[in-house]
C-alpha cells in the first residue's frame, strides 16, 4: 500500500488535494491535476515522489511531442550511417532503440512516480496515443519484439494549464483535481515554508498588493505564487520595502520590483492606469 501523502516541510497541501492524491494513490489511476500555472502542480509530483521514496521520471511534454516518444523511438538513420561506416553495431537493432520515459517508469526498479507535464501542449491525438499503455503498463517494441511490462505499477501525475480540451476517453482514465489558487491563510503557510521569519509587516503588506493586482481588471496574466515568492526574496533586500508597499497601495508609487510579479507590457500599463492621478 502506497504511504499516505501529506504536506511536507516545503509544500502545503490543502485538504481536497490530499484527499484527491491519496484517493488516486490507493486506485492506481493516473491523477490529472489542473490549475493556473505557477499554483504548484510540478512541484506536486516531486512531493509525491518524496512522500512515497520513490524516483520521479519527468516527462515534459512540448507543442512537437509526439506519444511514440514516451515509449522508444527507433533511430534508423544512425543505422544506415553506421552500416556504411561497416560498424558491427548494426547487427543488434536493439542497439538503436532509445527508451522513452514510460520505459524508464515501467523498469525501473521498486517503482516510480511518472510526472507528464503539461499535457495540453501537445496535438489533441496525444493523450489517446497513451490511452493503452497507461491502461495495461505494457507496450510492444515491434521492431524487436520485445514487450515491455511495468514491474511495478507507476503512479502517473498528469498535469494540464487547461490550454485545450482533453479527450473524454482519456479523462475516464483519471482522477481529476482542480488546484484552486490559495487564499490568504494558506498563503502565509506556503510563505512561511518557504521563507521562514519574515517580517510580519512586510508579508501583510506585500499580500495586499498581491492580491489586488491579482484582482485588476483586465490583467493578462495573473501573478501565481512561484512569482510571489521570488518577489519575496527581492523585497526582503530592499531597506525601505515596507514603506513603498504603502506608498504602492495608497496609489502614491507603483508597487517596488513589480517586474517579479507582471511579465508583460500591457499589464504593466494597466497597472499604471489604474493607478489615480496625482
């Protein structure tokens, strides 16, 4: 039985969230977790990981990914060029298969947490590619003839920024969990995590800034907690930090280093917009 997964010393997990891991964990389906970028859903699988002491094999999926990959991939150009060059290599075909990461979980040795990242990014066919060999922890190398079966069942975490829909056959697979972004309670645990002993007025004011920037209309791109605690880390250096905070929030000063929190042009003029002129 997979151990129970938790918070940890860097990681707070709130309660549906725990339940939803432990419920995929005890079922053997894949979790599917979705939520803003930035909310920690990467980070989950390595708290997993952990939790379980078990190695995380990390498969970041990208627009050009194909499911194929995920499997082996057969090079046959470096076995043509070395039947030229008359290397002997090319006898054993197995010398040019390349293991993909569903190989690397399903050998690997005790277990292991399989993490594909961002699965939305790649062509729509790309989960049902996977839709077999998640279900049966198996596939055929067809040009060797050898099958691949999972010694030990990998737990698989799913992610998805909710670019494009799933597929439905897919999404029957799975154990879904929506990560809503934190409240400011639960914010203050992640910070505490985090950066432990920071002052309590400079974190009061920097999550009132936080937040309303996070609630201006209009906004691109919402700052999300990882930008949260880097913009932390920054005003923890700054002397006068507190007193520009105020400053920010009176509509006085934009907000100090704000580029760690907005990353674009024109939420940066919609910052100074709405800022009431003086």
């Amino acid at each position: 039985m997979p151990e129970a997964f938790d918070s940890s010393s860097t990681y707070v997990v709130a309660p549906d969230l725990r339940v939803a891991v432990n419920a995929a964990l005890h079922l053997e389906r894949p979790l599917l977790v979705k939520g803003e970028p930035g909310t920690g859903k990467t980070e989950l699988a390595r708290e997993i990981a952990a939790s379980q002491g078990l190695p995380l094999i990390a498969w970041h999926v990208k627009s050009t990914t194909k499911a194929q990959q995920g499997l082996y991939e057969y090079d046959a150009v470096a076995r043509l060029r070395d039947s030229q060059l008359g290397d002997e290599r090319v006898h054993d075909i197995g010398n040019y298969i390349r293991r993909g990461k569903l190989w690397e979980a399903f050998t690997s040795d005790g277990g292991a947490v399989l993490l594909i990242d961002e699965v939305d990014k790649a062509d729509i066919e790309f989960p049902n590619d996977l839709l077999l060999e998640l279900d049966r922890m198996e596939f055929q190398v067809y040009e060797t003839g050898e099958l691949v079966k999972a010694r030990r069942r990998p737990h698989v975490i799913i992610t998805s920024n909710d670019e494009k829909d799933l597929p439905d056959a897919f999404l029957r697979r799975c154990f879904f969990h929506y990560i809503a972004f934190p409240d400011r309670e639960t914010m203050v645990e992640i910070v505490d995590r985090h950066h432990p002993g920071l002052e309590r007025r400079l974190l009061e004011e920097a999550l009132e800034t936080f937040y309303g920037l996070r609630e201006l209309r209009g906004l691109k791109k919402r700052p999300s907690t990882s930008e949260l605690l880097d913009w932390l880390r920054v005003l923890t250096r700054e002397e006068d930090a507190v007193e520009r905070l105020r400053r920010a929030r009176d509509g006085r000063d934009a907000p100090p280093l704000v580029g760690a929190l907005l990353k674009n042009e024109r939420d940066t003029r919609l910052l100074d917009g709405s800022r009431p002129r003086r």
